[in-house]
C-alpha cells in the first residue's frame, strides 16, 4: 500500500509537468485547428533559458526568490520565442491549406533542435540546483519541497488559465475566434492579436514546465523536448484536444501510468505506455475523454 501511495506521489508530479506542456499544444489545436510541433522546442529553449539565468542570477538570496526570477524570466523569455515563431513561421500561412502549416510546424521544431544543438552543444547539461530538496515527509512514504512546488504551481497556472478562459474578455475572444475566425473577425475581435496572445500564453507555459522539470530531473539537451513533447501530445489528444480541463487531466492520467508501469512492470516501459495511451484513445473514443465532435458546415 504504502508503494501505491508512493508511485502516486511520483506520478502525480511528473503528471503535472506534461499538463502544463500539453495545455499549450491544446489551445493552439482549439484556436487554429493544427498541431504546433515546435511546441515542444520551446520547452526545450525555457531549460536552457533558466539554466543561464540560473548561473547569472547566482547571487540571489533566499533561494525561493532566486526560483521566482529564473521562472519568470525563463516565462518571458518562451512567450517572447513563441511570439516570434507564429509571427515568423504561421502568421503568413493563416489562410493556407492545413497540411502546409503542419509541414511547417515540423520543419520548425527541427529548426530548433539543430540551432540548439549547434548553439548549445549535443552534451547533456547539469540543470543548477536553485533550491535544496529536502523532505518534508518521510518514512515508508517520502514527500520533498520540490514535488510540492511542481504541483503546486502547475494547478495554480491551471487555474488561472481556466479563469482567464472562461471568466475574462480574452478567454471571450479566444472562444470566440475557436468558434469562427472569419465571423469573430467581423464581430470586431482582432484574431491575429488573440492568436497571438494563445501562442504568448501556451508558450508561458512550456516555460514554466521546463523550469519544474529541471527541478525535478537536472538534465538539460537540446532534443529533450522530443520526448517530453510527444507524451504531452498524447496527454492532449487523451484528454480531448482543445479542451483545457481535458489536457490538464490526460498529463496527470501519464504521469501516474508511467510511475505504476516503471514500478509494477519494468522502466522498458516507461516511453511505450504513452503510445499504447494513444492507440486505445484512438481506437475506442477518438475525440478524448473530455472532447466532442466538432461539426463543420460546408
């Protein structure tokens, strides 16, 4: 019992991170109805983002005010990344077929892969220590500081986003442009600008995630977004993709599935019981435990 508690822990923490991930991959797919691959290079660019911030900040005391800059700064830092790729990279292609934005989205994550390997280097990187872990529960079940700050920071930027969602003119307008572009367009919403704020936000995110991650696992490369991202995709599309409470529930659903698996079966299973995720989703409810059909008119 005390086993299943711990793996729970476990999970529910590694869970959160892939939410985070996930909600960016979701909310572009609800406003523009593609799926943003370079998404996950993004995350990969807020880890080594924070680790120079890290070692610039260095002096900073106490250490949860020196964590607080490098993930705001590492925040800045995405949003401005992923402002600049759909400004760059989507932006011309609005009005073009979906499989030339697809096809684009894919030459743009390896775009980044390669630049950051040849900026950054193809060695793994140690991730700065920013706060000591220490326990703060221990006994046959061990709970740490840092496993209490992912969740705790991950379900509080899942709430906010909620409610900027759902209780806010933005979230109004970004329903609205999700809806129709072309009539919210002409209700007077100015979609490029609520786009923009989606990748702005989504990319927020992916930021913060990394800042977590590398708390939790202090190895930083310049394709660890590969990995993290395809399982954050399958949480999305498990959750239902475009549907944010959905993405926040398929990353915890993961990572609690990859935490009993490494346990009770083998860690040769850690990565597959993300696809075998993803080939039962699609096989019995392909819109996700939270999606619905979309109708179009034609």
């Amino acid at each position: 019992m005390h086993a299943f508690i711990q793996n729970l822990i476990n999970g529910f923490s590694q869970g959160s991170v892939y939410a985070l991930v996930a909600l960016g991959y979701t909310m572009v797919y609800g406003v523009l109805q593609f799926i943003n691959f370079a998404h996950s290079d993004i995350f990969m660019l807020g880890a080594f983002a924070g680790l120079y911030l890290s070692v610039w900040l260095a002096g900073v005391q106490p250490a949860g005010l020196l964590l607080g800059l490098v993930m705001v700064g590492t925040m800045i830092f995405c949003l401005l990344a992923g402002l600049t790729v759909e400004r760059v990279a989507y932006r011309p292609l609005r009005s073009a077929p979906r499989l030339n934005v697809l096809i684009t989205a894919i030459g743009v994550s390896l775009f980044l892969e390669n630049l950051g390997q040849v900026i950054f280097g193809s060695d793994p990187r140690v991730f700065p220590s920013l706060i000591s872990t220490q326990p703060l529960f221990e006994g046959e079940i061990i709970v740490n500081n840092v496993q209490l700050i992912i969740v705790c920071v991950s379900a509080l930027l899942m709430f906010v986003l909620h409610w900027v969602v759902h209780h806010t003119k933005l979230g109004i307008a970004m329903r609205a442009v999700s809806f129709d572009i072309e009539t919210a367009n002409l209700m007077g919403i100015p979609a490029d600008t609520i786009i923009a704020f989606t990748f702005i936000i989504g990319s927020s995110l992916a930021g913060c995630a990394a800042i977590l991650y590398g708390l939790a696992y202090p190895k930083v490369e310049p394709l660890m977004g590969v990995m993290i991202g395809l399982k954050a995709f399958v949480a999305a599309v498990f959750g239902g993709i475009g549907n944010i409470v959905g993405a926040a529930l398929g990353g915890v659903i993961l990572g609690l599935s990859e935490a009993f698996v490494v346990y009770y079966v083998s860690s040769t299973f850690r990565d597959a019981i993300a696809f075998a995720i993803l080939i039962l989703i699609l096989l019995f409810k392909p819109t996700g435990i939270m999606g619905s059909v979309r109708r179009e008119k034609v």
